[in-house]
C-alpha cells in the first residue's frame, strides 16, 4: 500500500505536465476570430439595449415627476406624462429648453433610451443636442397611458 502512494506521488508532476502540455497544444490548435479594421460592429437595436438593462415592471403613476438626468447627472427635464404610440412603443414626455426643467418644449423619449436611476430617470442614450433636435411633442397618433398601468423600464447604476 505504502509502495503504490509514493509511486503515485512522484508521478503526479510528470502527470500535472503532462496535462498542462496538451491544453497548451489544444489552445495552439483553435483559430483565432479575426475581424478586419474597417468592418463595422452591428449597433444593437433600442429594443436590444433595453432587454440587456434588465426591464423592471414598474407603475405608471410612479414615472410621473421624476426628474430625468443626463451623464453629468444635471437635471434636463421632469416627466409629465407617459404615452404609447400608434405602433406600440412607449415614450415619457417631458418638457426641454425652459427654466430648471420647467417650461420647455414638450418632448418624446422613447423608453428605451432611459432606465430607472433610485428615484430619477437616467438618460442613457441620447446626450442634451440630441434631445435639442427631437421634434415637438403634439399627442397626435399617441395614447395616454393611465396612471395605474405597469410597464416596463429598464434600470441602471452608476
């Protein structure tokens, strides 16, 4: 018995070298992917975006003043109301351009531009000149959603 451990133990260095060899080769086998400079990555939808921030049910009556923040985590507008386009897709509007968030231009962000930051809104794909050049906000072809309705939004952290 004593015989068979100490074989056993001056062959598990030859044994250990032996295994870490053959990863080696098998790792030296594998072809690399190469992908030329000038390929462009393929930009994942909105909606790819949002399903990979972990959509959250959430209550409508609860998305209604919130604050929404841009990367420097300055205040760009409050939400005032939530509605679904003709096509299904969520947007909060809120208003750009006035006084401290108030007063400005209503405008659309689609929900899956943004994510639920603690008790704000965090503006995640869209900065302040994109904002700038979204149209303004007339409620023609959109549906008010009501306050008590769950939907769904992304979260974030910083």
């Amino acid at each position: 018995m004593m015989m068979h451990r100490r074989a056993l133990l001056r062959a598990f260095p030859a044994l250990a070298l032996l295994g870490l060899l053959a990863s080696r080769a098998r790792a030296a086998e594998s072809t690399p992917i190469i992908v030329a400079e000038n390929t462009p990555a393929s930009e994942p939808s909105p909606e790819e975006r949002m399903r990979r921030r972990f959509p959250q049910p959430v209550r409508v009556g609860f998305l209604i003043g919130l604050p929404i923040l841009d990367w420097q985590d300055s205040t760009i507008g409050f939400v005032t109301d939530v509605v679904r386009t003709s096509d299904g897709k969520i947007q909060l509007i809120m208003p750009f351009g006035g006084w401290f968030g108030r007063g400005g231009r209503p405008v659309a962000l689609p929900i899956e531009t943004v994510a639920i930051l603690a008790r704000q809104i965090a503006e995640l794909d869209l900065g302040r000149d994109d904002i700038a050049k979204l149209p303004t906000f007339d409620g023609s072809g959109t549906t008010p959603i009501g306050r008590d309705e769950i939907i769904r939004i992304a979260i974030t952290r910083r």
